[in-house]
C-alpha cells in the first residue's frame, strides 16, 4: 500500500513540473505576442497594406512594399532551398548505405551551426559583387539557411515510417524509387510539411543576411536583379528611428511578420489534415 501511495505521489510530481515547464515556456511567448499586438496593432490599418515606406519624417504610410518584398524573397527561396532540403533528406534516410551519405550528413551538421550572417557574406561574395545587391542573392543566402533543417526534419520523419511497408511495397513488386515517393513520402507527409514550415518560419524573421546581400530598399519591387524592401529590415531599421511614425510602422511590421508565419502554419495544417 505504501509503495502505490509513493508510486502517486511521483506521479503527481511529474505531473506537476509537466505543467509547470509548459507554463514557464509560454509565458516568454505570450508576454512576446502581447507586447507586439498591443503596440502594433494601431498601425494596422488600410493604408499599411497599400501604402509604401513613407520619407524621412513623413507622416503616414505604410508596409506594403515590404510585405511584397518578403513574399517575394521566401518564394524564391522555398524553390531553391526546399527541393534540395528534400531530396537530401530522402536520400539520407532511404540510402543511408551509401558511402555519400556520411559526406551529405556531415556538410548538413556543419551547415546548420553556420551563423546566418556567415552565409550571408559567402552569399555577398559569391553573388552580391557580381551582380550586385539583389532579390536573387537575398534568396539564395536564406535558402542555404533553409537547406539543413529541411533535410534534417525530412530523414526523421521518414525514419518513423515502418520499415515493413517498404518492404511490402518492394514485395510487390514496385520500384524503391516509386516506393519511397508514393509511400514513405504520402506517409510521412504532415511532419515532411512541417519541416518546411519550420524552414519559413525561421527565414522570416532573418534581418542580417538580408542586409548583407540585399540592402535596405523603400521602393516598390523592381526585379529580381534589383534589392526589395522587407518586413525584417524594417523592424530592424525602424526600431532605432527617432521618428515616432516610423517606430509605429516598425511594431506593425513585427505583427504582421507573426501574423504571416501564423497564417502559413493553420493554412497548411488544414490541407493536410486527414479526409475521411
């Protein structure tokens, strides 16, 4: 009797310190959230969506180039970065005998402890004084940061498929290639869409190799051989203004960059909730 009231009261501790991890681990968050909501939701208004960066000491404006700027970037950089994050993936769980697979995964480790600003001046040199500050560079120098953690979420969902359905699938008949794509891919979908979410997730909000690469831009979007205005850059340009409108349109832009990585992660977790 004793030694199932001992068993209860561990479990009630742990219990307990579960809750309380949760709640010490949210509090950062929500206090984050609050702060933004509260500060930058005034700036919210028509005018921030249609409106470009106002002037120095201008009142007014607005955010508009910016947003088209970072949709632009994370797009090219999603179709840079993604496929090969993927195939990398693939290739690390499904063909983990070959000898190229201890290459990949080392170059992989290494990437993902590279600071962004790093990869932003490798970017810089290897496009940036070639053609200049640019949309392509920017997308390029996040895309590598993009790479590793796509590669990385992708071999371990792949690793929680049953083995046993890879070999039926071959049982049967079907091609390792097709296997792996028809099956082990559909089957580990939602934690692979994850994975890439986390990769957007994480490139958003990145201000310094944006800068490295791209400059700072308050016009409207140009080409993508030209610099782009960006959310990141105006929280970062911003927040050290002395001009009250534009520390406004800095707390807006913070919102908005929530609000938009908030809005990728509910719009893909219903398209690929499962339908039955």
């Amino acid at each position: 009797m004793n030694h199932y009231k001992f068993r209860l009261v561990k479990d009630r501790v742990a219990f307990l310190l579960v809750h309380l991890s949760l709640t010490l681990a949210l509090i950062p968050l929500f206090s984050v959230l609050y702060e933004v909501v509260q500060k930058g939701i005034s700036t919210i208004t028509i005018d921030f969506f249609i409106s470009p960066t106002p002037t120095v000491g201008e009142k007014g404006g607005g955010a508009a180039n910016a947003i088209q700027g970072t949709l632009i970037t994370i797009g090219l950089a999603s179709l840079i970065g993604i496929p090969i994050g993927l195939m990398s993936g693939v290739f690390l769980s499904e063909y983990s005998e070959h000898r190229l697979s201890i290459i990949v995964r080392f170059f992989n480790d290494v990437l993902s402890g590279i600071p962004s600003i790093i990869i932003g001046v490798f970017a810089y040199a290897l496009i940036v004084r070639s053609i200049g500050f640019s949309v392509i560079a920017a997308a390029f120098a996040l895309a590598i940061i993009m790479i590793p953690i796509v590669t990385r979420t992708t071999e371990e969902a792949l690793k929680l498929v049953p083995m046993s359905i890879r070999e039926a699938a071959i049982a049967l008949g079907v091609p390792r290639w097709k296997t792996v794509v028809t099956i082990v891919l559909r089957s580990a979908k939602k934690a692979v869409v994850t994975g890439m979410l986390l990769s957007i997730a994480r490139i958003a909000g990145e201000s310094a190799p944006v800068l490295v690469t791209m400059g700072y831009w308050r016009w409207w979007f140009a080409g993508l051989d030209r610099p782009a205005a960006n959310l990141a850059l105006n929280v970062f340009v911003f927040a050290m203004s002395p001009f009250e409108s534009w520390i406004a349109l800095a707390w807006g832009s913070a919102l908005v960059l929530i609000l938009l990585v908030l809005g990728i992660n509910f719009a893909v977790r219903i398209f690929t909730r499962e339908r039955y």
